[in-house]
C-alpha cells in the first residue's frame, strides 16, 4: 500500500481503493462473469473448476467456495462484484449483507430501518471518538 490512508483505522470496514482494485482485480473479474446465464451454470456445476480458470489466489478462492464475504472483501472483492455470487446463489443483498454482521437477517433489516450502524465504536480511531 502506497500512501498513507487516514482511512484504514475505521472499526469493522473494508475500504475499496486502487490498492484494493489490484488486489482483487481477478476475483471481481470472476464475480463478473456471472453476468452471463452459460458461466453461471458452469459455476453450479463444478465451483472449484470453475474458479481454478481464473488466476485467483488460493485464499480468494477458498473465500469463494465458503461464501465469506468478509474475506473476500478483505481480499479486494469490491461487494458490488460480489452481489453477482450470492445472486448467482439466489441470495437477497440484504440476505447476504447480514450473514457479513453476524445478524438475522431480520436483525439486519431492523438496523438499517432504524438508521445503519450507531457511530459509537465505529468512527476512525484519529478522529478523537470513543477509541482514545
């Protein structure tokens, strides 16, 4: 990572930058090619076949296979690439944005209906919030 990122020290989020970009460049690519119906039936048939096509780490593959959202974000998956997974899979953003919080997802959709995440906990470190 080149620059400093004043950025990096928010609690519990993935940022997706350039540096990122190049990070996950194959597996957002991958994530795109769900686009077509031919490639999606291809990956139901055989995931692990399918991904070995593409020059993805191992780690960004096995993030993948488990549905890891988290992970793959933390591997440079950008979440609007990886909507084309768990779509594929026939999954609700919503769905599949609170197995990403540890919540039901009717948790998750009481959250959001009550404004996001509290700030509490959640600001930069730097900013002089309740971090120190």
């Amino acid at each position: 990572m080149a620059l400093k990122k004043p950025y990096q020290d928010i609690p519990g989020t993935t940022i997706f930058d350039a540096d990122m970009a190049r990070i996950g460049y194959h597996l957002n690519q991958f994530c795109m090619s769900l686009m077509k119906a031919e490639n999606r039936e291809r990956f139901k048939a055989d995931e692990r076949a399918c991904l070995d096509e593409w020059p993805m780490t191992e780690d960004q593959k096995q993030a993948v296979l488990q549905r890891d959202y988290n992970r793959m974000m933390s591997l440079g998956g950008n979440i609007y690439f990886l909507a084309k997974i768990f779509s594929s899979d026939g999954i609700s953003f919503q769905a599949a944005a609170s197995t990403m919080t540890g919540m039901t997802e009717k948790e998750y959709a009481q959250m959001m209906i009550n404004g996001g995440r509290a700030p509490e906990g959640n600001r930069a470190r730097g900013e002089g919030s309740d971090h120190g």
